[in-house]
C-alpha cells in the first residue's frame, strides 16, 4: 500500500473565518526538499520516518493531488509559484502482513531558526509519552477528586489551562493563536485570574511585566499588544484590568518586591484614570441631560457591540472601580501613606457616581435591570456579571438591581435551551457561572454550568469557540477554537464551585457551588493543594450516609480574617454539628464558620 503525506496550500482557518486574518486558501510560494526534508516557505517539514520518495509541482504543473491519486509523484526536488499555489508530499511504499501496523513519524518544528539538528530521530510514541507526563506534572499543581459524575467538569478545566499555556506566546497571554493571536489586558486579567488559582504564577509575572512596558508616559494602558505593537484605541477598562492583575498576583504570591518593582506604572495608571473621570465632572455633566454620566470614564468602544458608536460602558467603571480598591491596598502594603490616603478617597468617591449613575439611569429608563451602558441602556447580563466576578462594593441598592439582572438572565437562557429558539451565543456567559455562585443561587450555577459545558466544539477536545452556532456545520465565524478568554472564564467558574474569596468580609468561601450529587457520591470530593489567598487549600467533603456529611479542612493555609466559611454540603439546612474541636460554629443551619484548622466535623440533616 503506499501512503502520501501531502503539503498544500490550504490552511485550517475557513473563509468566513476572516477577522485579523485571511481564511481559506494559504499562500505557498516555495517548496524545497533538501534530502527528505521540506521547507516549505521557509517552514520545515521533517520526515522521521524516510520516505520512499519526495517530488514538488507548481500550480502550473498540476496540483500534488493528480500526482498522487496516480500514485506517482513528480521526481522534481523543488517548486516555485508566484501565485502562492504550490505543493508537494512525501510517499511512503509500506508492506502490511495481515493484522500488522506501521507507524511514519513526521516532525514539524515550531520554530525554524533552530534547523533540522533539534529534531531528534525517537519514536513518535516515546516523545508522546515524554510530552505527556510533562503535561501531567504541570497540570498537576492542584487535584481536584470527584465522583465519575464530575470527571468531565474537571478535564474541561485542565484542558483549558493546557490551551492558556500553549496559547501563550512568550510572555503574553492570548485568546487565540490564529484571528485572536494579540494579547489584550481585559482579557490577560481572566485568563491570570485562573492561572493563579491553579498555580502558575510564574506567567503571571512575566505577563504583567511585560504588558507594563507598553504603558506610555501618561499612564495610558493599551487595550491590547500584538506584534505590530500597543493598540491605544479608547478601551478605559484597560487601566483598572492592569492595575487588578498586579493585586491579583500579590495575593497570591506575596511578592511585594514585583508590587515594588511597578508602583510607578499603578501610579501613573491611577492618574489617568482620574484625569479621565475630571473629564466627566464639568458644570455641563450636571444638567439633566447629562447627570447620569457625571463622575464616570467616558466613552468608549470596549465591547464589541458599541464599535460603531462609543458609549458611557459599564463595564469599563466596574474594572476601574476595581482597580482604584486594588491600588489603595497596594499603597498600603508598600506603606506609602499619602497615595493609600489619595487613592482610598477616589476609589470612594468613584464608587459613590458609579451607584448614583447606575440608579439614575434605571429610573430615567424605567428599567429593571443594570444596563451595559448609560445611552442604550443594554440588556447585556454577562458584562454585568463583571461587577460579581470582580466582587464590587455598589451598595445594597445596587447589588439588588445586579441581582434581578442575574435572575432575569437565568429565566431566558432556561427558555433558550428548553425551547430550542435560539441560533447563536458566546459561551462569556459562562461568566455568569461565578456570578450565580456568588449570590447562593448553587442549584442555577450547577444547571448553566452543565448547559454550556455541553457546547464544547468538538466536545471530546474540551474547548469552546467565541461564538456558538446551534448547527455547528453552519459556515459562519466562529472565532479561534480554543478560545481561551472563554476558557478562563470556565476554569474560573469550576474554581469558584469548591473555593472562593469574598472581600466583603474578607473570608474564604468553601463548597458553595459543589454539586451535591458528587459529595453523596463516592468518594467523595477532595481538593489538594489549591491557592488562594491565604495560602493552598486542602480540603474533602464525604458521605459517611446520606444524612451525614464529614468535612475535613487540612492546616495548609492562614486562617483569613474573616474565618472560612462552609457552605451546606447539601441543599438544605443541616440539622446539626458534631465538631471534636472548638472553633466551628453553626450558623442558621445554612453555613458554619470554622475559625482555626486543622478541622474535622460531621453536618447531620
């Protein structure tokens, strides 16, 4: 039998696939074997395996497929088209006894500049296996133990890390490795938001460094850097991402040394956030036309939906208010007393126009729902997720209208996947997730999370396309697969299910969205070695029976300020507490505080 391993100018990326990129069709100018190695426009293709034979044909001379349904390629050892459109392919005489296999082996490295001496001549199921444990150890920095019901939420999430990191380039933190290969800081803050809560905080660092160096001199953090260099199209969340993934990685790393290292760029970044928001508190931003704007960014284009006209977004206030809270505890930790004072009093008084413009143009709009921005008073839930994830102070006023925006969202998107009317979505709704988690609602976390875990694309490869089509054979963009700002947004729900930090209190969370289904199950659910703030969490839940509940919180970590906090294992309040230790108390039979570790106790119901 002969098989033929062709090299044609056709690319991965469809037609409709043409957004930073050109889909369909791939320009191939120059094929040239040197031996049996290709280079194919200065790309290699290195046969591990030696062919039988090798050949090369322009688009003139016929395309390399004639040659090989003839089963006989060119004998030329080179092509040149200038119209791009040149191929060639490896042939490969194999002789099979009944029942026997033969295995090719072909190297394609990524990077060129190293030559042909990288490639080292090993069987493809050794580097396999060698690539494999590699990956194994990496993305074993934190276990999560469940029952066969949650094995496929947990190698979703493991795979979505694998993807994060292979996405990377160099440094930067990308959401694609094809139409999406720039790196924005929106989305480098979720994507470090889950890296550091599975360990890798090394990337972080180098990202958040790296992304500092494009700061210009007035504190103007670009949207987004790819190799053209920064992009400083008017996107005002930039600021407020930046300056959260620093605190972000300190808290993790209680690395104030890095923290030290760029004070000067929170500083200058704070800055211009200010001067932005003086912008929007003139005498004019106090008519009646215009007060629902005062004392916000301005304008902007950061969401898709507003590129066509800027607008007052929401979005782009939730992450500054984040920022300005996360450079007063910066300024704190460093001891810098004046800017702790300074930033303290903006962040208080941004929080303070934030609330009022959000009340304000909800009454003016008769509306019942936060809105992604002031002029269009958007119904967009998963950008008003944001303010949860982020886990914003608004006021009891606020946090009510955030609420029933959430409550209406769970509603429709019920009605979306029950009825069948729908054609199209983005999985960011998995942000959503996180945001359910937050307001209690566990049993609406569990059911989305399991709704938008099955539009995996192909499901077995555990990843997500910016946007998903309900006939996935519909020829329409889709974005980069994986996608891992949607990735991020899934590691960070399924982290968010087991353990999460609330400022408010400033406690950590556990179990408030773990199924109840894998605690009843065995054996159990156990996480080990899992960050947080306060240091690596280990923990299990088990059902000794089903009315009784162990938990076990090992002595890993510092206890947080505001204690632990256990949520019910199951959902119900629990009937009563059997500790064999002071320091865990029960709380309206919903949670219990657990005030100093180790901890061993039973919840009956």
């Amino acid at each position: 039998m002969q098989l033929f391993l062709a090299m044609r100018p056709f690319q991965v990326l469809p037609p409709w696939q043409n957004l930073n990129i050109t889909g369909g069709v791939a320009h191939v100018q120059e094929v040239r074997f040197e031996g049996t190695t290709a280079h194919v426009n200065g790309n290699l293709v290195v046969p591990l395996t030696p062919p039988d034979r090798v050949g090369a044909a322009s688009f003139e001379q016929g395309t390399i497929t004639r040659y090989v349904l003839a089963g006989e390629l060119l004998a030329q050892p080179s092509a040149y088209d200038p119209f791009g459109l040149a191929s060639a392919a490896l042939q490969y005489n194999l002789y099979l006894a009944p029942g026997t296999a033969s295995e090719v082996d072909v190297a394609v490295p990524f990077d060129p500049r190293g030559g042909t001496s990288d490639v080292e001549p090993r069987s493809f199921s050794k580097a396999l296996d060698e690539a494999s444990e590699r990956w194994r150890r990496l993305l074993g920095r934190v276990e999560i133990g469940v029952p066969a019901a949650g094995a496929d939420h947990v190698g979703a999430a493991r795979s979505t890390l694998a993807y994060m990191l292979i996405n990377r380039d160099g440094p930067a933190l990308q959401p694609g490795s094809r139409t999406y290969q720039r790196s924005w800081i929106r989305d480098g803050a979720i994507t470090s938001a889950a890296l550091l809560r599975a360990g890798f905080t090394e990337e972080v660092r180098e990202f958040v460094r790296w992304y500092a160096s494009f700061q210009t001199a007035g504190g103007v953090v670009p949207c987004c850097v790819d190799r053209h260099g920064p992009d400083l199209t008017p996107e005002h969340d930039s600021a407020g991402a930046f300056i959260h993934t620093l605190a972000d990685y300190y808290r993790f790393t209680r690395d104030v040394g890095f923290v030290y290292e760029l004070w000067p760029n929170v500083v200058k970044a704070v800055s211009y956030l200010n001067t932005l928001r003086q912008s929007q508190m003139t005498d004019s931003f106090r008519t009646p036309e215009k007060i629902d704007r005062y004392g916000l960014l301005p304008e902007s284009i950061s969401h898709e939906g507003y590129s066509a006209h800027a607008v007052h977004s929401y979005w782009d206030d939730f992450f500054a208010l984040r920022g300005l809270a996360d450079a007063a505890e910066l300024a704190v930790i460093l001891g810098d007393d004046d800017h702790a004072r300074r930033f303290a009093e903006l962040r208080d008084s941004f929080r303070e126009t934030l609330a009022a413009s959000i009340k304000q143009t909800v009454e003016s709009q008769h509306l019942d729902y936060v809105p992604g921005s002031v002029e269009l008073g958007d119904y967009d839930p998963t950008s008003t997720a944001i303010a949860l994830v982020l886990d914003l102070d608004l006021g009891s006023d606020v946090d009510r209208l955030v609420s029933a925006t959430i409550d209406r969202y769970v509603a429709e998107v019920n009605h979306r996947f029950e009825s069948g009317d729908w054609d199209a979505f983005s999985p960011y709704e998995l942000r959503n997730v996180d945001a359910l988690v937050r307001l209690g609602r566990r049993a609406d976390a569990i059911a989305l999370l399991d709704q938008l875990l099955a539009f995996r694309r192909p499901r077995a490869w555990n990843e997500w396309a910016e946007i998903v089509w309900k006939d996935p054979d519909n020829p329409r963009f889709i974005g980069d697969m994986p996608h891992t700002w949607v990735g991020a947004g899934y590691a960070n729900a399924l982290r968010d299910l087991f353990a999460y930090e609330r400022a408010a209190d400033r406690s950590l969370v556990l179990g408030a969205g773990i199924p109840p289904a894998w605690i009843l199950s065995e054996p159990g659910i156990a996480v080990k070695r899992m960050p947080t703030f306060y240091g690596p969490l280990t923990y299990s839940m088990t059902a000794e029976t089903p009315s009784r509940i162990r938990v076990r919180i090992e002595p890993t970590l510092a206890s947080p300020p505001g204690d632990i906090v256990v949520m019910s294992p199951l959902d119900r309040p629990f009937r009563g507490l059997e500790a064999n230790q002071p320091g865990v108390r029960n709380v309206e039979g919903r949670k219990l505080v657990v005030e100093r570790l180790p901890a061993d106790f039973v919840v009956t119901y």
